[in-house]
C-alpha cells in the first residue's frame, strides 16, 4: 500500500513540473513574439514622427537656402540626430517648387526573431513617407 502512495506523489510531481515547463515555454514564446509585436510598432510610430520632424526641417531649409542638396542634409542631419539608425535615401527626397518636401526615412526595428526568418525579416523595416510644408 505504501508503494501505491509513493507513486502517486512521485507521478503528482511529474505532473505539476510537465505543466509548469509547458506554462514557462509558452510564456516564452509569447513574451517574445510580443516584444517584436511591440517594438515593430513602436519602431513605425517613432519614424513617423522623426520623418515629420525631417521633414519641416529641410522645407525650412529649402526656404531658406534654395539649395536642394542642402535641404537634403538638413533632412538627413535632423533624421539622424533624432535616432542613429535612421535613413534618408536620396533618391526619396524630392523638393517641390512651392518649398514642399517629400521623403521617406526608414529603420530596422530592434527585435529579437522577426529579422531572422527570412520570409518575414521586412515585417522589422519600418518607412515613413512623409510631407513637410513651408511655414507661412
């Protein structure tokens, strides 16, 4: 009879540990896939708004200067001051007669798998296309 209740503890722990290892691996996996879920869109959030701000500056600087290619560094100067990885191809900066300015600013978001697995790497590349209009 002893034998009987030896076993059944020694498989009540079994259980318990197998639920616990199953709980802890599942908390894993989706504490990391809502880090990339997070960071991916806080990463989109902050281009925006650091491609507005890229923006105002090099219309302000067109203004200012008339100089396309010094409204570009403008651009790219206020993109980079506000988060190193950010980026201003050149060939999406367009300056329009009226003092408009377009132009796209993209980073790689911070995550921890999605920039691993090849067929969803771009989901961690965020772009903003954005306008900035002279003030009046």
């Amino acid at each position: 009879m002893e034998g009987v209740r030896a076993r059944r503890r020694d498989d009540a722990g079994g259980i318990i540990v197998g639920w616990l290892t199953k709980l802890v691996v599942v908390g894993a996996v989706v504490g990391v896939v809502a880090f990339d879920a997070v960071s991916i869109g806080v990463s989109r959030l902050a281009v925006e708004d650091d491609g507005a701000l890229a923006a105002r500056e090099a219309s302000t600087d067109l203004g200012r200067t008339r100089s396309v290619q010094s409204a570009y560094t403008a651009a790219l100067s206020a993109a980079t001051e506000a988060n190193p990885l950010n980026e201003v191809p050149p060939q999406s900066f367009e300056a329009l007669p009226d003092g408009t300015v377009r132009l796209v600013v993209g980073r790689d978001a911070t995550t921890f798998v999605v920039h691993r697995i090849g067929w969803i790497a771009d989901w961690a590349h965020v772009e903003a296309h954005v306008e900035g209009h002279p003030l009046p």
